[in-house]
C-alpha cells in the first residue's frame, strides 16, 4: 500500500480531467493524475477501419447492463485523453438559449445556473486551447463572441463544398463545422494534420486530432508538478469521520490497491463512471453515495438522440475529410413546428468496413462497395431530456447498470424527415437503388460519446448534487468536472462546454489554492513523443 500526498488529485483524463490540468499546471502545484487505461499504442492499426469499427480493438471489455438486466458493451475507451483520443473534434458552443429553460416536445429542458456569459471567455480559451477553426457569423444560431474564430475554417472539398451550394440553393444556411485540429492549409508543412479520411472515430496517427491528451496532458506533464499515474482505477473515495472531506482515494492499479490524498479531489471520469464512482463510495455518513443527499448522483443521464444517415450520392463521393459542414437551420424549429428539432452536421468519410455493421444482410461485396464510393454520411443530434429515472446504478458486485428511455423524439423523427426530403435537392438518390435506400441508423445505448447530466449543478442543494464551481454540496474538497455536470444537454456537441467549464473551475481551484499563475507559453512538442506507462 502507497500513501502519497498532493495539493490536487483529478481521476480522469479526456475532455474535463485534461483540461483542467493543463490550468492548474503553471501554478506550481503538486497534482496527480489519474488515468484507469494507458497511453494509446501509436501503430497502423489506428487508421485500420476494419480493427476500429468491426474488431473494436481498442474498447475496453468491460460489460454494462441495461434496465432489463441484460448485458452490453459500452463503446466506451480508456486511455490517456479519454474518449477525445477518438472523438470527431466538432467543438460547438452552446447557444445562448440553450442556458435557459426551453419547452421541447418531450417536456421542458431546465434552466442553467450560470449564463451564456457566464461561460463565453472559458469557450473563447478552450477554442484557442484546442485549435478550433471555424468563421463566425455562417451560423445563424451561434451565440455571440467576443472575438474570432482563433483559426480559419477548414475547406470543404468538391463534393462537400456542392453540398453546401446545393444546400444554400434550397433555402439553407450551411456553415464550417467548427473543428478542431492542427491544420494550417497555407502551410501544410506548418501542422500535422494530413486531412486524411480516418479522423471520425479513429486515434490519430500523427497528433492532427486537438485531443486532450495531445493538448493538455502531455504539455501539462512538461512541469516537474505534474505525475500522472497510468492503469489507475479509482475504486473508491474515502471521506474523514464527518462525512465532509476526502481524505483518501483508493486506487486498484494492476491489480495493487493503492491510496493516496490530496487538499482538492477532482473526479472527471465521464457521466457514467464519475456516478458510479460516487455511488461506490457510499459509506455510513453517505448511504447513499458520495454527493448524494440530495439523490440526484447517477440520474438525469442524457446522451443525446443520435443518428447516423448515410445518403447515396447520384456522383461518386471522393471526399476524404468530410466532417467540414453543419446545417442549424432546424435548431429552434421549423415552419410546421414552433419547437426545437436539432443539428445536422457531416460525419467522417464511411467506407466499407464502417458500413458493415448497418449492411443488410443480403447486400453482396459489390453493393457495399457502391454504396461506400457513393456515401455522403450525416450525423443528426436532437436534444435528450434529463430524465430522474433515466439514471447509472451499480449493484452490490460493482457493476454499472445503466436505465435509459427516451422522451423527445418526435423532434428527432422530424428532423429526419426533413434531411430525407432534401436528398433531391442535394443531388442524392431519394428513391431505392439496388437493395438500398437511404440508411438511418439510430445510436444505441451501447453508444455514450455524448454521455451528460448524471450529477447536475445547481444553487439549491435539494436538487443538484453540485454548486455552480461544481463542487459537490456536501463535500467540502471534492469536485466533478466533466459533462456530469450538465442540467440540459443541448443539441450540439457536448466536448467544448466540458472543457471551458473546466478551465472556468480551473481558475476557482487557483483562488482557493491560494495560487499564482502567470500567462506562459506552452511548452514545444514535436507531437511524436515517445510515451511509456508510468
């Protein structure tokens, strides 16, 4: 047994856990990190469709069970940076009113504690933090800015760049995606993205991906004050006799137990784990978990209503980074609907391999193949209601149970409806070809990439498990900073509200830390740095 004491300790590395230790990292501060996976092996696999979507070579093998008791896997990676090491990159603000309350067709989407402005200089930083390009004013629902976009938009190619024209032709406003990468097209030489057609759901071979290990942790390391632990599992947290402060954290690492303390404890291990966390802990003084007086930890899970459409080009589709577009036309609602439908935005370039999991069948080598050279692949997001039986349980053996129904989606199926009535318009088959229409395909359970909302903030204890630092209301020293925190999830991509949230409680931890930090530069990386598990 190991008992180690630092200043700061943050369970979790990706979007919430990253981010805030590169904050926190020029104060000078002890802090450790903790991560449950390793670093993410640079090989050929990465870009291999085959082994990332049909092997699932880098999912972890743990099960879930859902409400009926029956077991599934999550798509859920654990590795240095967390889910961001394979996620899309699309870095989205908030819009304005997504703040406050908003009646949807599935019941009301509560108000926030703190406002758009609130949040607006964080998201400003984290857009600079992680690369963010994009061209304000395209997005007529884009709340306002203080400044620029810090990098232009990325292109679109040929046959996303008619997309957009076919788009705008139809009474559309399309924009640039606001996409974070590390991408300089007047100087390919200047960046290391290489705009290849592995970016939607693949690690990134060279560094291009503005992920948060590539961005935060690796940078944060740099610093004598920072050590990251990896293949650390956070089992448990300890609190003192009171009940009000954590005064161990107990780690299961390679099968060791482990403990160690620390003045601030921070837990950013995404919505569902961060819940189970908590819930694990429970102890006399907590029953019912840590945080948890006020019985919300694990409920209001959201994870957005997702699909995947695939349209089938009348021309051949050779895009390779398509994820470059986004339509809001139908954010607020549409002329036959007074109420919010959602976001349509590009996915990553399909091909063969990513297809087959949706593939009838029937359908022969020869029309996958098709229907890959002709795919134009859609993502569209409707917003998820928080929900108090929609919730993360764990049992008495430790395992995550996770309840989930879904209460908006006519706004999806509308939203929908809309898409399909564009494929005309937007030079697509809308009509049967060969053994296929148009593809939809609903994300399932399994799939928590926008995972939200399972230990809310708020002002009144009663109904939120955390203040609006995001500190838990009946612990004095603990934190959770990651989309947990979310009270509404919105219709956009959730990644850029955790990090900016997390840069905002960054600078709460400087203050009650009693630190300093000065504007510094970050420190170089060549981006191929060897990585070896601590």
């Amino acid at each position: 047994m190991t008992t180690e004491h630092y200043d700061v300790i943050i369970i979790g590395t990706g979007a919430g856990g990253g981010t805030l230790a590169h904050k926190l990292a020029p104060s000078g501060k002890r802090i450790l990190l903790l991560e449950r996976g390793g670093y993410l092996p640079r090989e050929p696999e990465n870009w291999d469709s085959r082994e990332v979507f049909i092997k699932d070579r880098y999912l972890s093998d743990e099960v879930w069970y859902d409400q009926d008791g029956e077991g599934f896997k999550p798509h859920q990676q654990y590795f240095v940076g967390g889910n961001t090491k394979f996620y899309g990159a699309i870095l989205f603000r908030l819009r304005e009113r997504d703040f406050g309350e908003i009646q949807h067709y599935g019941g009301l989407s509560p108000a926030w504690p703190i406002s758009y402005p609130d949040l607006e200089p964080y998201y400003a930083e984290a857009e600079k933090l992680y690369l963010v390009h994009g061209r304000a004013g395209e997005d007529l629902t884009e709340p306002p800015r203080s400044g620029p976009f810090p990098y232009p938009p990325v292109s679109h190619e040929p046959r996303i760049q008619q997309l957009s024209d076919d788009f705008e032709n139809a009474g559309h406003r399309a924009f640039h995606l606001p996409v974070g990468v590390d991408l300089n097209e007047s100087d390919p030489e200047a960046g290391r993205c290489v705009r290849c057609d592995r970016f939607d759901g693949f690690p990134c071979l060279t560094d291009g991906k503005a992920d948060a290990h590539v961005r935060c942790v690796r940078p944060a390391l740099k610093r004598g004050n920072v050590t990251l632990l990896t293949h650390a599992k956070a089992e448990r947290l300890v609190t003192d006799g009171s009940g009000r402060s954590i005064t161990e954290v107990v780690v299961d690492r390679r099968g060791v137990r482990e403990t160690y303390s620390a003045d601030i404890v921070v837990v950013s291990c995404g919505a569902v784990n961060s819940a189970a966390l908590l819930l694990k802990s429970a102890s006399d003084q907590h029953p019912n978990g840590l945080a948890n007086a006020s019985d919300v930890v694990g409920r209001h899970y959201m994870a957005h209503i997702n699909s995947g459409v695939i349209a089938i080009s009348q021309t051949p589709n050779l895009t390779k980074f398509q994820k470059t577009l986004g339509i809001n036309d139908y954010y607020w609602g549409a002329d036959d609907s007074e109420l919010p439908l959602g976001h349509i935005q590009m996915l990553g370039k399909s091909d063969r391999h990513i297809l087959r999991g949706g593939a009838p069948w029937f359908a022969p080598g020869l029309a996958l193949d098709y229907v890959a050279k002709h795919a134009i692949d859609f993502w569209i997001t409707t917003e998820d209601l928080p929900h108090p039986a929609n919730r993360v349980t764990v049992d008495r053996l430790g395992r995550i149970h996770l309840a989930k129904t879904y209460h908006n989606l006519e706004p999806h199926q509308r939203l929908l409806a809309k898409l399909k009535k564009l494929m005309g318009p937007l030079g697509c088959h809308d009509t049967t070809i060969p053994g296929w229409s148009i593809l939809d395909k609903r994300i399932p359970l399994a799939g928590v990439a926008h995972q939200s909302g399972t230990v809310r903030f708020g002002d009144d204890p009663k109904t939120s498990a955390l203040d609006v630092n995001c500190r838990c209301h009946d612990i004095d020293n603990l934190y959770v900073v990651d989309t947990s925190f979310f009270p509404s999830s919105s219709a956009v991509n959730p990644a850029l509200t955790a990090m900016a949230n997390a840069l905002r409680v960054g600078d709460h931890l400087v203050q009650r830390l009693g630190a300093h930090v000065a504007t510094v530069s970050e420190p170089a990386s060549d981006g191929r740095l060897q990585e070896a598990d601590s």
